[in-house]
C-alpha cells in the first residue's frame, strides 16, 4: 500500500493492528521472509545508508558497515538460522494429580503491535535491531527513527516499506510531537532506547495501557584497571572502545577507575594509543567521527575543564570535532563525573584499590556495562560477585553486544529488558502456558 499523506498515529496503528488480527504475520514464514527483505535492504542498499550515517554523525564507511549494517546483517542470520529452534514449545512436567494422560507446555504467542524508538547515535542498528527481534516474534512493527540523525531516518523510511510488509510494518518520522502523538496509542509493547528522562515519559504512556516496555538507557559505564596489567594493551583496547563513534555510544567506558600510580603509567599508554589509532591530528583522520549537533559539543566542551589535560581537549566547533581527549587528576564529584559523558571524553579517576574501586562503583547508578582489566583471578570473582551492571566485559569493551547469545539490556538506571538473538524472542513475545487433558 502507499500513502502519499502521512496517516495520523491512530490510523497507523489501527491498521497495523487490523493486519495482525487477520493472523497474517504469525506463520514463521511471514517472518522469514521479511527478515530475508531486511536482509535484502541492507545489502542492496549499504552505501546509501553509510552515506546518511556519514552525513548525520561523520562514521567512516568502515564503521557504519561494521557497527550498524554487516552488525544488522549478522543479527538476521543468527536469527534465521535458530528461529525454529527458539519457537518450539518447552514441555513441562504435569504433577500426578492431573493424570498420566494430562500434558503441559509454554509456547511463544506474539504481542501484537510494537512500538520501537531509536536514538541517534547508532540510528540504523538501534532501530533495526529491535525490528528484527519484533518480527521475528511475529509482530506488526511500528518503528520510529531519531529526528537528530535525519539522514539515516529518511533513508530508513524510504527504505523500509520499499521491501517490508507495508501492512504490517510502518516507519513514522518525526520529533517530540510526533512520539508523544504514537505514545498516546495503545501498543502491545514498547521498546525504547535512548536517555532515563525520555525512558520515564515512555513507561509513563505505557502504564495508562498497561503495555509492557523494554527501556534500553545508558549512564556511566566504569573501566576498572588494576596493577600489574599490560598498560599498553589496556590502553590500545579503552581507546578503540571509547573513542568509536567519537565517544557516542551506550556501553562505551565512560571513565577509567584506577589507583594513583598506575593512573600515572597508564597516561603515556593512553597518549601513544590514540596517536596510534587517530594520528597526531585526529581531525585528519578518516576514521574519527563528529558530535552529532551543537547542543551535544556546547555541552561535551563545557566538560573539558574537569581535569588535567593530557591528550586532545582541541575542537572545532564549525565542523562539530572535538579531539579524542583523556583528562587526569578529575575529581569524583567534577561536572565531568556527574553526568554520562556520551561523547570523546575519557577521565581518570584515581581510587587506592580494588575495595575503592568497588565502594565507588556501588554507590553510584548501576550501570549498563563495567569493564575489568585484571590478571587476578580474584579480583574478577569479587567484582562478578559484588557489582551490579547490564553487563560485564572482562579485558574488551563493548563487545560483548557483538554476542548474538548474550542479552544486551541494562539494569536499574541503566534499564530494563533486554534484546538480541533468543533474548529478542522472549522480550517481543508472551510465553503462553498451555495444559491439555483429553476428555476421553
Ligand atoms: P534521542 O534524543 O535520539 O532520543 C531517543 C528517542 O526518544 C528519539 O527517537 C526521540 O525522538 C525520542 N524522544 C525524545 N524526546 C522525547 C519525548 N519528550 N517524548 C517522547 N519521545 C522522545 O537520543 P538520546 O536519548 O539522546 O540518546 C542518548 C542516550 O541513549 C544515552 O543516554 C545513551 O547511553 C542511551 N543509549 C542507550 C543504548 C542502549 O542500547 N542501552 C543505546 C544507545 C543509546
């Protein structure tokens, strides 16, 4: 179907609503097809989606195929080639008082119509990433992209219905109006990534319906480095993790928690291992991103003051680049340490071991990943058993999402929910119980 006028909100999901209903998206072979479309999309389509990720946050070719396309890519074919194990039905052992003949099982009913919402920083594979799971679940599909990486979301409405399932799946552009517009409706579950303020309006519009949510947020991710470590191999792996994406991403480490004498090592590794990466000019680099708006580089810049310089703190403001930067000497209580910094800004924060690094970690929000460099044994036991995070990377950051069997989600102020492979199944679909006892 095409619809040279926008539908109204209600419209849309009336009739997203009314394909589900007619059961059209629940056979797996709906659901195959359209991730195979998806699939299609994206390999057909590839340069144009890295032209718009280049336009809207400056990401090499390089990186928006590695992060956001090839990333989606891998999500649909480990999808595809588990959907019909993750479907079947688990038995469940029925008590003796319901008989011999009686049996019980749980088998996967999709929700119905989906809302997801994506934010700006990695806006292909934010929203396409939750499609995937919704779909395969056997769900229509509301998807809204991010209004502040423009290029991709147009990219992605036009894209989208050219080989979805118009009826089952539509793509509703648009800003706070627009969302608050789709929130008033009533979904069968809404999956939103993006910050805790937004997430709490979200769950508020989801409560008036009592529609399930996954919130998927962020806040400040520690990377905790012990003594004793290879600083050069620590260093080179913060830095690639950090500074990706210009320092926008959800499970980047935000800031480094370490005693004070390997703080002091661990600064003339971090300064060779951006000059390795990026250069002594990392605005020359092809590899480096942009921040994605002025509000977001006013911002950033505004945090510059929070410590010792010790490598980068330069910007531009015309061309929205702020340097690969990494302050020392930062206090646990600078503006740079009180919010989540979300940007190429990666402070050092001296603590005397690891039951400082600990105290400091707990007494603060937990947060969506922490990040352990250690040749101790123990010390990851302790940290494992004593911190609370969505997840926990030992040695590499951020790629534990690279898993496709690992749920990515967060826990308490970083969120709730998760997704990703069969944990996508569970999250876009009810569990039904099922018992059977003959009648003869
Ligand atoms: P954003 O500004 O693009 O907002 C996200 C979405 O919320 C957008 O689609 C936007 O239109 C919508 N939105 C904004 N204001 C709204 C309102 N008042 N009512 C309804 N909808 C509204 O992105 P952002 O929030 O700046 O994203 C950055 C945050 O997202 C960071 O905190 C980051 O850590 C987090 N994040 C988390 C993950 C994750 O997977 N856990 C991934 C990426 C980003």
């Amino acid at each position: 179907m095409n619809h040279p006028t926008p539908e109204q909100p209600a419209d849309v999901v009336a009739r997203l609503r009314a394909t589900f209903r007619t059961g059209r998206t629940k056979p797996v072979e709906w659901r195959t097809t359209q991730l195979r479309r998806l699939r299609e999309m994206l390999t057909d389509n590839g340069a144009d989606l890295a032209a718009a990720l280049h336009a809207d946050l400056g990401k090499s070719s390089a990186e928006a195929f590695r992060t956001e396309i090839d990333f989606t890519v891998r999500e649909i074919d480990h999808t595809l080639d588990h959907l019909a194990d993750w479907l079947r039905p688990e038995s469940a052992p029925v008590p003796a008082h319901l008989g011999e003949d009686a049996r019980a099982w749980t088998q996967y009913d999709p929700l119905g119509v989906v809302l997801v919402i994506a934010p700006w920083n990695y806006p292909a594979q934010l929203l396409l990433a939750p499609v995937v799971g919704a779909l395969a679940a056997g769900n229509a599909v509301v998807a809204k992209p991010s209004e502040l990486a423009p290029a991709t979301s147009a990219a992605l409405a036009r894209l989208l219905p050219a080989y979805l399932d118009t009826d089952a799946v539509a793509v509703v552009e648009g800003g706070v109006p627009e969302t608050t517009a789709l929130l008033a409706e009533r979904f069968d579950h809404i999956f939103y990534t993006g910050n805790g303020t937004v997430g709490r309006i979200v769950m508020r519009a989801a409560a008036e319906h009592l529609t399930p949510v996954a919130l998927e947020l962020g806040g400040k991710s520690p990377a905790f480095v012990d003594r004793d470590t290879d600083l050069d191999v620590v260093a080179d792996r913060l830095v690639r993790g950090k500074f990706l994406n210009a320092g926008q991403t959800c499970v980047a480490p935000d800031y480094v928690l370490t005693d004070p004498a390997t703080a002091a090592a661990l600064e003339p590794a971090l300064v060779r291992a951006v000059e390795t990466l990026f250069g002594t000019d990392p605005s020359q680099s092809g590899e480096y991103g942009r921040i994605v708006n002025e509000r977001h580089f006013d911002r950033l810049t505004g945090l510059l003051d929070s410590g010792r310089t010790v490598v980068g703190g330069d910007s531009d403001r015309t061309t929205k680049y702020l340097a690969p930067t990494v302050l020392a000497d930062v206090a646990p209580d600078s503006p740079v340490m009180r919010e989540e910094i979300f940007g190429p800004i990666l402070p050092i924060v001296t603590v005397p071991g690891l039951d400082g690094a600990i105290d400091f970690i707990t007494g603060r929000d937990k947060p969506l990943a922490l990040y352990v460099f250690t040749e101790s044994d123990d010390t990851r036991a302790r940290i494992a058993a004593e911190t609370s995070s969505g997840a926990l990377g030992h040695g590499l950051p951020l790629a534990h999402l690279t898993v496709s069997d690992l749920p990515f989600g967060g826990v308490g102020e970083s969120g709730m929910g998760s997704y990703h492979g069969r944990y996508s199944i569970e999250t876009f679909s009810h569990r039904k119980a099922v018992l059977e006892k003959p009648l003869s």
